[in-house]
C-alpha cells in the first residue's frame, strides 16, 4: 500500500507519477505535518483518491517548503518531499491538478 502521486494538466491528462516508497514515508510525513496543523495534508488518505487544484497546490507547496526548511525532515523523508514539491510546482505551473491515488 504506496500513494502514486500524479501530475496532471488543465485536461486531466497525466504528464508523469512518482510512488511513495514502501515504508510510506511521504504518508508518515503528512501525517506527522498535520498534526503539528498543516491544512492541506490532512485530506492525503492512504485508501482514497485525492485531487489538488491550483489554489490547493499554492498551499502545499508552501507548506511543504517550510516542513523541508524547518530541518525537522529525516533525508529519506526531505527526498520524497522534495519530488512532491517538484511535482506540484510542475502541476501549477499547467494549471493542473496533483492526484494522489491511494490502494
């Protein structure tokens, strides 16, 4: 059980995916985020889809980027952040969407 996070365009069509790896640890990172009160990562469920649409993704950019600036990140877990960082700039930059498949 691995999120496949995809990026999409404007259309819906998906331009690439990245997997979170098998120990979850881009789920066990949005766990632990929102807990300590992030407001986006609270809707990434392991058994559910979620879509994030351009005003979401301008969130969890943000607060990805302060999770990876704070240095609370082990460097297993700011690597998986990191290419979803990367992929939901990339899916902003289309107007897109981030959909996050859980199992």
């Amino acid at each position: 059980m691995a999120l496949t996070i995809f990026v999409e365009d404007q259309a819906h069509r998906r331009i690439r995916s990245l997997h979170d790896d098998p120990g979850n640890t881009f789920l066990n990172v949005c766990r632990r985020l929102t807990a300590r009160g992030t407001a986006v990562l609270d809707v990434v469920d392991p058994y559910a889809d979620t879509m994030l649409n351009f005003i979401q993704l301008d969130r969890l950019i943000g607060e990805l980027n302060a999770a990876l600036e704070s240095g609370a990140l082990a460097a297993h877990e700011s690597a998986i952040t990191r290419a979803v960082v990367e992929a939901a700039v990339e899916a902003r930059e289309l107007s897109g969407y981030l959909y996050i498949e859980g199992d």
